[in-house]
C-alpha cells in the first residue's frame, strides 16, 4: 500500500502576477507601488503584511547571497534590521519605510555594485574590495594572482 493512493493533489493555483519576476525584481524594475499592486489582496490590503512580505523577500535575498560578498550583505542585513525596527517603533511614516526599503531592495540586487574606485570594475573585484577592509590596492593584487594561477 502506497501514500499516494490517499493522497490528491490539485493543480497549483496561481496567486500573483509575478512570472518570473521576483518581488524584488518588481520592486526595482517597476516601483514599489507597482510591486504592490501585484502582491494578493490579502496582502496588499494590511500595510504590515506588505512590509513582511518584502522584508522577508529582501532577507532571503540577503541570506542566498552572502557568501558572494559578505562584507556588503552583512551592510545590507543591518540596514534592513534598521528600517524593520524603525518601521516597528513607529519612528518613521509607512511612506518613508516604502522608499527605504526600496532603496535597500536595489542595493541587494545589484548585489555590492555600490560606490568604489574606478580600477575596481567586476564583480570579483568588488567582493575582493568589500572584505579586505576597502583596500584598493590589495583587492586588485589577489585578483590578479588568482587570474594568474589559473593558468
């Protein structure tokens, strides 16, 4: 005897208009007013379900790519724990959580893309320039030692 005799299972229903676009992608492509609108009534209607679902989306994000650049999701993570307590003491308007979490939002995933020299151009020298305490000169030495070890 099998579960699967006693177990049924109906097809998936469809609760958002999301595709392939996750919230975030939503959120920086289309606005977080837009992002909204696409979120199920349920949600959209009760500002603090909104605000947990896209907290909740932008710490999955944070948490998936950490190992990437810890440094920056590290940044990110307080960030976001600052406006989640700023949001829960009241000590900011529903609107000004909305543009910081949005911002925060765009920041995670462009994923540390954020300000750095000019020698600093990919995405590996980034991460490099992130965690060894924004040194320049070492990000691009251990760059271009591992370029060269690859050979």
């Amino acid at each position: 005897m099998s579960v699967d005799n006693y177990i049924i299972a109906e097809d998936p229903e469809v609760i958002s208009l999301f595709g392939e676009f996750s919230l975030i992608d939503l959120i920086v492509n289309t606005g977080i007013a837009n992002a909204i609108s696409n979120l199920p009534y349920g949600i959209r209607g009760n500002q603090d379900a909104v605000a947990e679902t896209i907290e909740n989306n932008v710490r999955s994000k944070i948490i998936k790519e950490h190992l990437i650049d810890p440094a920056f999701f590290e940044e990110m993570s307080k960030l976001l724990a600052a406006v989640i307590k700023e949001r829960k003491d009241n000590a900011i308007s529903y609107e000004e959580y909305l543009k910081k979490i949005a911002k925060i939002a765009a920041d995670v995933k462009a994923g540390g893309t954020g300000i750095a020299p000019p020698t600093i151009r990919t995405a590996a020298q980034k991460a490099l320039y992130n965690n060894l305490g924004k040194d320049e000169a070492l990000a691009l030495t251990i760059h271009h030692k591992v370029l060269g070890s690859e050979a």
